[in-house]
C-alpha cells in the first residue's frame, strides 16, 4: 500500500460528514450495550461512604458552631439578614395594608401613569381579598430583603467585572455556576451552614438572584460608548469621577432592568424556600401540596402570580423612565414635582392611618375572593371524568419512551454512557466540552449516585425534546403571522412572570403525583422562553436573503426549511441551551410530586437527618449535570462553523 492510498484513506476517514459520525456511534453503542448490558451498575443506596462523609462533615460544622471564625462567617451574616427581615417585616404590618396599597398605587402613577397605577393597586387588594395579606406581606419583606443585599454586593461586583479583566476572568466562571445550579441545589449547603428560617431563607435568595444584578451592571458599564469614556478623560476626569460622572450615569437604566431581574429572581427562590421553613405564600402554597387541596394551592399561587407581576411591571417602568431613548419616546413628558409632592402627601397620610388605626393593620374579611371551592369541584371533574386522558397520555409517554429510555441509561455499564456522552459532546461541541460532560459524570458515578442521576437525565432529554418540538413549532408560527404572535405575547408575558412553584399546580392537577407530573410542570415552564428565541431567530434573518430566496422561486416551506431555519441556527440553539438548563431546573423541583430520582433526594435531604448527605450529594449532582449539559449545547452555539468553499 502506497503512501499516497494511506493518506487518501485517512482523509476519507476525516471527511466523514457529522451525521454519518452519529450513526457510526449510535451503532456502536448499541452493540455494546447488548454485550455488557446490566454490568458495572450502580444500584441506589443511600449509606455511600461519600453521604456518611457528608454527614460528618454536618456533625462537625453543628459541634462548632460557637467557634469564633464560624460565628464570623456565618453566625454575623445571619444575625444582620434575620434583622433586616424581621424589621421590614414588622414595617409593612405597622403600616398597614392601606398605606401599601396607596404607595403601590403612586409608584405606579409617577412610573407609569394611571393604568399601571390601578393595576398595583388592584393587584395588591386582590392578594388581601384572597385572604393572603399577611403571607404577601411576609414574602414581600423577605424579598426586599434579600434583593436590598444583593444590590448592595452586586452592583460593586458588576462594576468590578466591568472595569478589571483579571476580577472577571476570576468572577465569571462563578457566575456560569450559579446560573446553572437549579434552585433546589442552592438549599442544601445553605442549611448546612445557617440552619432554616426567614434568614436562612433570605440568604438563599440573594445569593441565588445576585449573579443577574452583577451582570447586567457590568453590561451597563461595559456598553458605555467609548468615545463618551474618551471625552471624560480629555477634560481631566479622574477613573474615580469617570464612574461616578459617566459611566454610572449612562448605565442606570441597565442598572435598573438589574434591579428588576434580581427581584424576579428573588420572588422565584423565595417560595422555594418554604422547603426550609421561610414563611409567606410559599409556605400557603406547600402546605396545600401537601393536603392535596388544589384549591387552595390555587389561590397562593394566583398570589404569588400577582405579587411578581406588580413588582415586575413597577421596576420596569422605572428602567424605561431612566432610560434616555425610551423617555423621549414618552408622550407624557417629565412629569412637574407638584405630582411627586401629592404622591408623597398621600403615602405619608396613608402610613398615618395605618399607624393610628389598629384596623388598617388587618386587612378586612368583608370581601373575600377565593377559587378554592370551585377549583376544587373542577379538580374533581376532572379527575373523575377526563382522567381517561390524562391516564393516557401519562401511560402512552412512559411506556413507549421513558420507561425505555430509563432502561436503557440505567442498565448501561457507567463506562459505555460516559464514553457516549463525551462522544456526542466531541462531534457536538468540541474537546473541551467533551472532557467537561465526561469528567461531570465520572464524578457523579464516584459519588453514588449514578442511579437517581439516570432517571433524572431521562426526564431532562424527554421534556427537552418536547419542549423543542412544541416551542419551534409555535415560535415558527409566532414569527411567520403577526396576529398570532400578539396574541400568545401577553400569555408569554405572564408565564415568564410566575414562578417555578406555581407551575406545578396545573401538572399536579391534571396527572397526580408521578414522573410526568414533574415532566409536564417543566414543559410548560421552559416554553416561553424557547418559543421567544425561535421567533426572534427567525424574524431577524435578514430580508436581502429573504427577497433571493423569493426571487429565486422559493416556496413558503422551502423558504423555512432552507432558509430561515438554517440562518436561524445560533438562535435555535441558543434555544435548546435553554430549554435544558430551564427543564433541568423544574424537573428537579417536580422531586415535590413524584418525580423522584435527584429532585427526591434533595427533598429528602431536608426532611430526613440521615440523608442530609445524600440530599447535599444529589445536589452536586444536580450541578455536574447541568453544567455539562450547558457546556454540550453553549459549546454547540459557539463553535465555529466550517467555510464554505
């Protein structure tokens, strides 16, 4: 054999196309999976050396906790977040629920004008109306709390990141972390350190919404044009006044969508935290789940739903009020301070009445709005007379694709599914992120859980795929007929508004507590922003390519298929890295109803003294995973595409 035949071959071998690559591999796996199969398994356990570690990791921390270096850490930070919860929430109840009302009504006038002014105000009457004005209350006060906190670390941080490349070649990573993490992971360390209850719960939240107000303040500093940085420096400006004078200034409305992202995102966490006994609607919505009173359940998550999207659409207009561009655009003008002083005059007054009047500290039963009763009777309906469809459909899902699919992941020898899955992260994403998947899973078999991490990856790709599907064909739907996008926007609005708890009620509804319960609660959780992306994508393809396509005698189909679609890419799978992380996150919280695996063993972690490490480690996991499939389906967004030619 010559050398010229050698290399020739060599270079067929390499010019393989992708997909030939995946059929190879699929092949192969295939084939060692009938030789090995139920070899070099990982059944559960939940007495791994690894949680027993953990455990005696927990006794030690507990035994010294009067330690002076502990009580530094984490005994002073406690004692504060506890006392700023506990004041703020003494304040909103000496006040009284008119003097909330009325100042919600006025932020919302001065921001927004009259419409979004009756809508605070509203959304706060129906939160009392429903019975909930204590638990609101409580939940705002932890949320202010929390987001207080995090705005103070966070925005120096952004600024930091923004103005020092070595402080964020060191930060970022941190934040790739954080952002990945499903919520539920975040509890597990958290108690280990500061125990439960508001402050505990507190710390939780602000840690978790932090990374948003980091970056997007470094983002508002980072856009600030370079020749208005340049025309500072020319008049002499110190970096100190360049900060102060420019660049702050240009990046407050950045620092204001900060704001309002770091408060979503504590709204989201902080009813989580009713797993570690934070009070408020969280806790409403908790001990409905577990009475299995939907109604109930019903009626604190509406609160909960109102709570968010008042506190959304406030902060909002304050981004858009500080953002020059859109100001502008405002056809209601700066508004004069005689408005100010009468919203200020009305607030003080109403704070007096709360103050004065023990009555006003209690918000009045005499109109009560519940759903309880009637969502209930529906409940009941339903599952007595369309449970036919939902059993169906639950048993035609598990039976003809998880439960195979389980089979098979949790029957592979641990090697043959690494091994498969570094392999698609290669010809996916790179060596890079092939070597990140494949050392995230060798870690999660070294720590005993190999088993429970199975199930949950199972979930995680079914509800993904899924998600995909339903999310690309709306979003192609959305992009391709106006009326139809502006009708499914403000359903988007909403969703994206609610927080992951409240998406279990209409899964929990509908399918009882099993694995597609939880399946279902992420689908409808990780849709909106899937068909967002997908229409985005194919909206910004540009028209010059759109009108060759045309000219050139393209049908409608083939001007999707081979045009939009394909230039749509990077947003497509910008699309699918979301769908994963955000699927990832809501399985694990589906653990609450049936779904079992990973999401189990976190809960378990903190209702069980014994398998505290087992709900620590699952919680790693969790992390490991989700990191690598981040890594997997970012890597594939960011690799560079082959020239053509």
């Amino acid at each position: 054999m010559t050398a010229a035949s050698v290399a020739l071959r060599e270079r067929g071998i390499a010019a393989l196309p992708k997909r030939a690559w995946f059929v190879l591999l699929v092949l192969a796996a295939a084939v060692l999976y009938v030789a090995f199969q139920g070899t070099i398994i990982q059944p559960r356990a939940d007495d791994r050396p690894f949680f027993l570690w953990l455990n005696g990791v927990r006794d030690a921390i507990r035994d010294n906790q009067n330690n002076p270096i502990f009580e530094v850490l984490f005994g002073i930070p406690r004692v504060i977040v506890d006392t700023l919860v506990e004041v703020l929430t003494s304040t909103l109840k000496a006040i009284g629920w008119p003097a909330l009302v009325v100042a919600a009504g006025s932020l919302g006038f001065l921001v927004g004008g009259r419409r979004l002014a009756a809508g605070a105000a509203l959304g706060l009457l129906a939160i009392g109306m429903l019975g909930l004005w204590e638990s609101g209350v409580e939940t705002l006060a932890a949320v202010a709390a929390a987001v207080t906190i995090s705005f103070m670390i966070g925005v120096p941080l952004g600024i930091l990141v923004a103005r020092n490349d070595r402080a964020r070649a060191i930060i970022t990573p941190i934040l790739d972390v954080m952002q990945i993490m499903p919520t539920f992971a975040y509890l597990a360390p958290f108690v280990l350190f500061f125990g439960i209850g508001p402050a505990a719960a507190a710390i939780v939240t602000l840690i978790y919404a932090m990374p948003a107000a980091i970056r997007i303040t470094a983002f508002g500093i980072r856009s600030v044009p370079a020749n208005t940085i340049e025309a500072g420096r020319s008049l002499g400006a110190t970096d100190r006044q360049l900060l102060t004078k420019v660049q702050l200034p240009v990046a407050r409305p950045a620092i204001a969508l900060a704001l309002n992202q770091t408060i979503m995102l504590a709204v989201s966490m902080i009813v989580i935290t009713a797993l570690i006994a934070a009070p408020g609607l969280g806790q409403d919505t908790l001990r409905a789940l577990i009475r299995n009173d939907v109604g109930s359940m019903f009626d604190a998550g509406i609160a909960i739903v109102i709570l968010a999207i008042v506190l959304d659409r406030l902060t909002e207009k304050v981004s858009e009020r500080l953002d020059p561009r859109k100001r502008a655009l405002d056809q209601r003008g700066p508004l004069p301070s005689r408005a100010w002083q009468i919203a200020l005059a009305l607030i003080a007054a109403a704070v007096v009445v709360g103050l004065v009047l023990p009555a006003a500290q209690t918000f009045p039963d005499a109109v009560e709005l519940s759903f309880s009763g009637p969502v209930n009777g529906f409940v009941d309906w339903l599952r007595s007379d369309v449970s036919w469809l939902s059993g169906g459909l639950k048993d035609a899902v598990s039976y003809t694709v998880l439960n195979p699919v389980q089979t098979v992941l949790t029957q592979s020898p641990f090697w043959l599914t690494i091994g498969f899955i570094g392999a698609i992260a290669l010809l996916v994403s790179g060596m890079r992120q092939a070597v990140t998947a494949g050392v995230a899973f060798v870690l999660i078999f070294g720590m005993g859980l190999w088993q429970d991490a199975m199930e949950t990856l199972v979930q995680v790709l079914v509800a993904t795929a899924i998600t995909f599907a339903i999310g690309l064909g709306l979003g192609i739907l959305s992009a391709r007929n106006d009326r139809f996008s502006q009708g499914l926007r403000p359903v988007l609005d909403v969703a994206q508004t609610m927080p992951s708890f409240v998406y279990l009620l209409p899964a929990f509804v509908l399918f009882d507590p099993s694995r597609f319960t939880a399946i279902f609660a992420a689908i409808i959780f990780a849709l909106p922003p899937v068909i967002r992306l997908v229409e985005v994508g194919i909206r910004t393809v540009p028209a010059t390519i759109i009108e060759a396509a045309t000219s050139s005698g393209s049908t409608g189909r083939q001007l999707l298929t081979k045009v939009q679609l394909p230039v749509a890419g990077p947003a497509l799978q910008l699309a699918a890295n979301q769908a994963v992380i955000l699927v990832l996150s809501m399985v694990v919280v589906g653990g609450l109803v049936g779904g079992q695996a990973l999401g189990y063993d976190v809960v378990a972690g903190f209702s069980q003294n014994r398998l505290f490490g087992m709900g620590l480690a699952a919680g790693i996991a969790l992390v490991l995973m989700g990191i690598a499939l981040d890594r997997i389906t970012q890597g594939a967004n960011a690799r560079p595409r082959p020239r053509q030619g």
